[in-house]
C-alpha cells in the first residue's frame, strides 16, 4: 500500500502558465516557501503557446516609449466592453496594481519586456480607447538560460513556427513577409535561418523564444532563482478544508499522492476550462454536440481549477455574454493524422483577404478583432450547425503573405494542397466547388469587393477604417492597408471554426484575487488567477493581451496579498520568516 507523503509550504500554486507563475514568483520573492504544481509534464501552460503580448494600461514601458495614458481613461474603456458586467472593485484593483506589477517583474526579476505602442486596443474608437500603447510583450530569451530546466518549458504549437523556429510578432515578422522584396529582410531572415540550424544541430531544437514562449520562460527562470519548487506531472486532486480555511491540498505525483499543508494558502491558476468537454457543452452554445470547438490549449486545461473551487463552495461566474475568448482556427493535418490547430490572427487583415459563409457572401470586417469576428460568425450562422466560414485570396496575396498556416513564396504550397488544408481553383467558381462554397454567391461576393478596390473604401463592411484594422494590414498598399482587388488566379481557400485563446467564465473573486463563496464572501486561504479567475473583461476583449495582462496583475496581487496577510481567526497561520513582508 502506497503511503500518503507530506509536504509544508507557505503557498501552494496550481498551474505554471502566466497567473500562476506570477503568484509564485511574487510570493516567493516576499519570503515565502512556494510550490507549484503542474498537470502537464511541462511548465508555461497557455501561456507557453501564446503570443505573449500583455494588455496592462498605464504601464511603466509604454510610459518610457512616450505613451501618455491614465487609469480614469482606461476605467472608461473598460466600462463600456464590459457593460452590464462591468466589476468595479476588480478592474480598480487591475488599473491600480498593473503598472506596479510590470515595474516589480521589470526590476526585480528575470522578466523583461518592451513597447508594442503602435498597438491599437481593439475598439479604439469607444470612449477611452486608444489607439495604441497599452499592450506590451516579453524581450525575445536565450534557451540556453535555462539550463537543464529548458527541457521543461512547454514548446511553442508547431503550426506557429517554420521548422522549429519561433518567429517573432511585430517588426520581426514583417521581414519574414518581405524577405523576397527588400534585401534587408532577406539579410535578417538569413541571418535568423542560419542561427536557427547553427541551434537545431547544437541543441535539436529552436533554442530563441520569442512571444508567449518568452514570457513562459523568463517566469520560470526566476521562479528557479527564487527558489521555487516546480512540480510536472502532478495535478491537485483535492483541496484540504479545516476550520472553514483553505489549508493545502493533495496532490497525485509519479510517486504517490503528497498532501500539501499551507500557512497561507492555495492560488488555483489551472488555466480554465477550454479542453473540459462537458463544461463547453454548458458554456458554448456552438459545441452543444461536442464537435463545434477546436482550442489550441494545452490538452491538460480540463477546469481542474474550477472543479476544485466549487467542492468547496466557490462561486462561479457564468452569465457573461462570451464564455470565452473565441478566435478562428484552422484545422491542420499532421502526418500521424491527427490535426493541429493554427488560430488566424493577422492574415484577416492583409490586403485582398475576404471571408465568406458557406453560401458564399461576407458577414464580417475581416480585419477586425478575432474574437470580434468569431461574434459575427456566430450571428450569421444558421442554428444548430456549428459555425464555419472560409478565407478566399488570389495567387498574388498567397505568394506575398501565405495564408494561415501556407508559408508565403519560396516555400513551396504542393503540400497544402496534398493534404486538403489548402483548397485551390482556377476560377472562382472552380475554387467555390473544391472548397464547398456556393459558386453563384463567391462569385457576387468577389465582383462587388473588386468594385469596392476603384474607392479604396470597403462599402459593405468598412475594412480598414480604425486604427487596429491599418496596424496589421499591410502599409505598401494604399490608400488602404487592408484592400486589394482579388483577381489573379488560381484563387485558394482556407476553411476556418471557433477555437479560443482561453476562457473567460471563472471563479468568483475579490480585489485581492480571493475566491469568493457563494454569498459573496471570500473563502480563507483560495485565491485565483489566469483564466481560472473570472475575466474582469465582462466576456468582452478590449485588446492584445486581456488574458495575460490580467494574469501577470492578479498572480502579483496575490502573492503580495499572501506574503502580507496577518495572522487572524479563522486565517492560515503564517510560518513564513519573520520578514517575510
């Protein structure tokens, strides 16, 4: 019979992606004794396969790049996305500790970060939007400074990399779209490429993390540094309750269940529940068969962290308008003849890019925001089948930007087209037969967008018209960045469906990030962040980054709040060192 282990601890966190990791960094650098307890065998969670940028408002690095920005603004903002689920209390508590969060990771850890200015909220136009400057990203890392630790850092999704490398968001990849036209981004792409092979042949792997793999990376570097114990392959089964308090948990190792005991408490940041089929069936309306949803989370993101809450009581918010934060993906065939999941976040906006139903006709400013898109798939679709809409290009724009997961020219498209990722035609209407499009509706849809390219003005749908739409189009085209005529065969088409980029549904929580109960109380000793923590968003997504943004703030608030918390009735008592605080 196998023995229960015990353990003691200060802090115990569940889950290793953003939130949790923040919480543990936080807490440990405070002076507490930290464990983190990973589901999957690799640490960074969703965070690991994202793109890493951080929406944080007023933040210290946009400040020094020039941004002029202000908590009252951003509040504004925030209020109107969230609307009638708009949360005071924690959005003040975001607006008020998110710049010192940044500044803490900035100056006291591993995690460094830089300017994305340029990039637009997605609704810059709203009262307190902007058109740039509240989103920033983690500084590109050197695997090599993890050491052996590296070998634990979850990989990036192969679908967002070419051969292994990781390519960068911004500047970086825009060279990787101009490597046939300027001999300074063939030079850069050359540069990176050789690199690239010098590390495949080192290292057999990528070894420059960029994006959410960056940010992934430098919180585990510190977490190590600070001396926290990093558990893999150890989901939290059970929450251990005593005196009303939430006092540890027990944990299913390789080497048998350990019971954690805590002086001062459990931070649940499992990463929500994108892979937890039967909450989609509740939450999704789309994947009410279990066939309409295709996430790129990890497949360990089953809800353990709500699951855990709700044993003992916590609340959960589900009433928002979105459960989640959809975005369209495509289904890639892989060669063990499983699928892949590529989310499409900026070839809807490239010029000459249009997205139709399956009968053919427009429903949507494709440039638009992806969750934005996926509210207006979900709207145009009939009921009771699961969305679906397909991306149409010509010759011309998928030998200059690709399209989805097809690389652009030289890399040759003859296994997309093998494969039936990629369908292709002659003629519109040959592309409308092979895709599964209605061949009459295509080709209105193609004929009036072609009319529109004369203006430059995109009548039915106004691609192009705000400020996120221009920032990733392509600047070369004017007098509108996002158009182009669609009129050079042979004509391709991608098929898309709803994925996510995590849930928005949570826990309950105070500003504090307690896990409240269900008469709104906070349970002693539970706190949450990430996307196991309920979106202060509102089930909206104001811009790049309202995941993270949030996850890195709330994972800081709570292991401050942990590290400080005094020793009182019915609280875990503290066994931290004396300064601790």
């Amino acid at each position: 019979m196998t023995m229960t282990k015990h353990v003691a601890c200060d802090v115990l966190v569940v889950g290793s992606g953003a939130g949790g990791l923040a919480a543990a960094v936080t807490a440990a650098f405070k002076g507490l004794k930290v464990v983190v307890a990973e589901k999957a065998p690799w640490v960074g969670g969703t965070t690991a396969l994202s793109g890493g940028f951080m929406w944080v408002p007023n933040n210290p690095i946009s400040r020094a790049d020039g941004i002029v920005d202000s908590a009252a603004e951003a509040r504004t903002y925030l209020q109107h996305e969230a609307g009638n689920h708009f949360n005071p209390e924690t959005v003040d508590a975001f607006l008020a500790h998110g710049p010192e969060a940044i500044d803490f990771f900035e100056s006291k850890t591993s995690v460094k970060f830089e300017p994305a200015s340029a990039f637009s909220d997605y609704h810059p136009t709203a009262p307190g939007g902007r058109s740039g400057g509240r989103s920033i990203k983690a500084v590109p890392m050197r695997g090599e400074l993890l050491g052996k630790e590296l070998k634990r850092l979850r990989p990036p999704l192969p679908e967002l990399t070419f051969v292994g490398l990781m390519i960068g968001s911004g500047p970086e990849l825009k060279h990787f779209f101009n490597v046939t036209r300027s001999l300074k981004s063939a030079a850069y792409v050359g540069g990176r490429l050789a690199s690239h092979a010098k590390d495949l042949l080192l290292h057999r792997r990528g070894m420059f993390l960029t994006n959410g793999n960056a940010l992934a990376a430098r919180l585990f570097r510190s977490a190590i540094d600070l001396g926290v114990d990093l558990w893999t392959d150890a989901p939290v089964v059970e929450l251990i309750r005593e005196d009303g308090a939430v006092r540890g948990a027990r944990v299913r190792t390789k080497d048998g269940v350990v019971e954690v005991a805590t002086s001062r408490g459990v931070v649940l940041a499992a990463g929500g529940f994108p892979q937890d089929k039967e909450r989609r069936r509740s939450f999704f309306p789309h994947d009410a068969n279990g066939d309409g949803h295709y996430s790129p989370a990890p497949v360990t993101n089953t809800g353990d962290g709500l699951r855990l809450g709700e044993t003992i009581g916590a609340a959960i918010e589900d009433k928002f308008p979105n459960a989640a934060a959809w975005v369209p993906v495509s289904r890639v065939p892989r060669r063990d003849g499983s699928f892949g999941v590529f989310p499409h976040f900026i070839d809807r906006a490239k010029p000459g890019l249009v997205a139709v139903l399956p009968n053919g006709k427009r429903f949507v400013n494709e440039a638009n925001s992806y969750h934005d898109f996926c509210q207006a798939l979900f709207a145009a679709s009939e009921g009771g089948r699961a969305p679906k809409a397909y991306l149409v290009v010509d010759a011309p724009f998928l030998k200059r930007f690709g399209l989805g997961f097809v690389k652009p020219f030289p890399v040759p498209v003859g296994p997309n087209l093998r494969s039936g990722y990629l369908k292709a035609g002659k003629t519109i209407e040959e592309l409308a037969k092979n895709a599964g499009i209605d061949p009459t509706g295509l080709r209105q849809t193609i004929d009036a967008w072609n009319r529109d390219m004369e203006t430059g003005e995109d009548r039915a749908f106004g691609k192009g018209s705000t400020a996120y739409n221009r920032f990733n189009g392509d600047p070369d085209f004017q007098p509108n960045p996002c158009l182009a005529p669609i009129a050079q065969g042979p004509f391709y088409a991608v098929e898309v469906v709803v994925g996510d980029l995590g849930t928005f549904a949570g826990l309950k929580t105070d500003g504090h990030a307690r896990v409240l109960a269900d008469d709104g109380t906070p349970i002693p000793g539970l706190y949450a962040s990430g996307n196991d923590m309920a979106s202060i968003m509102g089930g909206n997504y104001p811009g790049g980054g309202i995941t993270l943004g949030p996850a890195l703030t709330f994972g800081y608030i709570a292991g401050t709040h942990l590290a400080t918390l005094a020793a009182q009735s019915g609280s875990p008592q503290s066994t931290a060192r004396s300064d601790a605080a």
